[in-house]
C-alpha cells in the first residue's frame, strides 16, 4: 500500500459509519463500468428512505439475533 493510499485509509476511518458506508459503496460502485445503474439507484434510494424513517422514531429495528432467529 502506497503512504498516499495509507493517508487515504487513515482519513477514511475517522468517518463515521454512515459516510464510510457511503464511501464503499461508491469505491465498490467505480468497478461497474454498466451504463444502467437504475437499479442501483433505486436500492440507494429506498435505504436512505429506511435510515431516515429509523432515524426519526417512525420505524423500530430487529437485533440480528433475532432477524437470524426468524430465518
């Protein structure tokens, strides 16, 4: 690993969950070099949509315990 690639990580790290998540997504995203990234946008879309209404107090969350329990 390059120090600017080290410097970079170091960086990233200090984010917070959300925006290291973000970040992800978007390394992992430069990959797809596909046209149509409807889909994709649409799953973006729905889980802010879902962040916020957990984040506002209008959806609850399952543990994973629980989630794995029911699967």
């Amino acid at each position: 690993m390059t120090s600017s690639t080290k410097t970079i990580l170091r960086q990233a790290l200090n984010l917070d969950p959300v925006e290291r998540a973000e970040l992800i997504e978007q390394l992992f995203h430069s990959f797809d070099k596909s046209p149509d990234n409807k889909i994709d946008n649409l799953w973006a879309d729905e889980a802010e949509s879902r962040i916020d209404a957990y984040d506002a107090g209008k959806i609850g969350a399952d543990s994973a315990k629980a989630v794995l329990k029911r699967i």
